[in-house]
C-alpha cells in the first residue's frame, strides 16, 4: 500500500513524499471546487458607453504554448482593453500580438497593441485593444531615486474608445520576496 509521511531530504531538511495517486486526487478535487464557484455566474451584459478593461498575468507567455485557454477567455470577456503581463517571448511585438488576437479572439476586428521591451525581464507588458492607439507612452519609465537601475515595467497607451479616450497603463510589478528584502524594496521603488 502506497504512504504518505516526512523523511530526511540531505542536511536536515525534511521532505514530504506523498502516494503520487493520492496527490493527483486532491488536486483534482481542489480543481473541481475552484470551477464549482464559478459555475452559475453570469458576466453583465456589455453596456453602450460604459468600458470593460481586463488585467491579466498570462505567466510566461502561455498563450502562445497552449492559445485555447486564453481564446476562450478573451472572446468571453470581450473588453475594450487588455493589459497584460509577461507575454514575453521575443516573437511578441506590437504587430505579432495583434495578429495573435486577431487569429484567436476576433477576427473581424483590427487589433492594436503596445509592447515593451526588447526582451529579457523587461519584455512583455502589453495594452492590447480594438480600438485605435492614439498614443503610446514612454517605454522605459527608469525608477526614482533608491539603488536599483532597471525600468518600471509598463506599457501605456493612449486609447480612442467608443466612451471617449482613455489612458491605459499595464504594469508589472517586482514578484515574490518578502517584507523588508530586496524584491521588496524593488516592487516599492517601481510603485513610486
């Protein structure tokens, strides 16, 4: 019979070995609880004049690995501007993301879109609309004052909507760390 418990993982750390059946079972029952909350809800009707902007951490360039997810997703939410996190692959420009959208959430609609960075960490924070881009803000944005030398991740737009013009921003703060570390003070420098 399979078992769960504790052992000793090298230099006193303890590691916890669990039955890999057992693991996937929980995983899947937490899955299924996480959708049951969700099931029954209904997204309010889009209203003229009124504008819906999604956020969305899309984590490492996932929907260019697995697009589904993420097409169903957009299509539903059907906003007037999307900003994004970490779609950073070097493909993703501001043309290639609004061909992305056009061939996965609408095709009928002229994408634009606003990217920063050449790669690297600072890459992938976008502004993704189907409306027209009247401006587009700075793209490197440097952090005042304090010791870190790197920009604050943020892509800005300037958006004509049907609602009127909006300014858009997507950032993309310093992630993980905790009080009082360096990941810390960066997250606060850039929020300044």
């Amino acid at each position: 019979a399979a078992r769960s418990g504790t052992k000793r993982a090298g230099a006193g750390a303890l590691k916890t070995t669990e039955d890999p059946q057992r693991s996937r079972a929980r995983g899947e029952a937490r899955a299924e609880a996480g959708r049951a909350r969700f099931r029954g809800l209904k997204l309010p009707a889009k209203e003229r004049d009124v504008l819906r902007v999604v956020s969305m951490n899309v984590l490492w360039t996932s929907p260019e690995k697995t697009p589904e997810p993420f097409r169903r997703i957009f299509r539903r939410l059907d906003a007037d501007v999307y900003l994004l996190q970490e779609w950073a692959s070097e493909r993703y420009r501001g043309d290639a993301l609004s061909a992305w959208f056009k061939e996965h959430v609408d095709p009928k609609r002229s994408w634009n879109a606003m990217v920063t960075g050449a790669g690297g960490w600072s890459a992938g924070t976008a502004v993704v609309t189907p409306h027209a881009i009247q401006a587009r803000l700075p793209v490197d944005v440097p952090v005042e004052g304090g010791r870190w030398d790197f920009p604050v991740r943020l892509a800005g737009a300037v958006v004509e909507t049907p609602a009127g013009r909006l300014l858009a921003g997507s950032v993309h703060l310093k992630a993980a760390g905790s009080l009082d570390r360096p990941e810390d003070e960066r997250r606060l420098a850039a929020a300044r």
